[in-house]
C-alpha cells in the first residue's frame, strides 16, 4: 500500500518537472523537439519515481540479532 502511494507522489512530481520542461523546450525549440523531450522526460520519471518508492519502503535491516522466545525454548533469527 505504502510503495503505491509513495510511487505516486514521486510521479506526479516527474510528471510536474516533465511538464514544465516541456514548456521550455516548447517555447525555445518549436513543438517538435518538445514533443521527443517530454516523451523521453516522462518514461525516465516513471522509472525513476518507481526506484525511488521502492528504496522509501524497502524494509530496515537490523545488524543486530533478535532473541525470539517460544514453547520454552529461545532462539537466534
């Protein structure tokens, strides 16, 4: 659920980015190198933004073992 809504958050930021440089490119270069420069600017903000949700909810890990305690018996994990 968490890496869902964390990979929409960073793509509507792409998204965001991609749009407004866009525009730039739009206005300095004409429609067509626009064009190219948004589609190629927004599958790299896709996958992007997916690498970085999935590095935000990717779980700790501990350096230290964990004393688990059961049917009278203790074990290292």
């Amino acid at each position: 659920m968490w890496l869902i809504a964390y990979y929409v958050v960073f793509m509507i930021i792409g998204d965001l980015a991609t749009y407004l440089i866009g525009l730039v490119v739009e206005r300095e270069f004409g429609t067509a190198a626009s064009l190219w420069v948004f589609i190629a600017l927004y599958f790299l903000s896709l996958w992007i933004a997916w690498i970085l949700a999935v590095r935000v909810t990717e779980p700790r890990h501990r350096s230290d073992p964990v004393v688990t305690i059961g049917h009278g018996s203790a074990s290292v994990d």
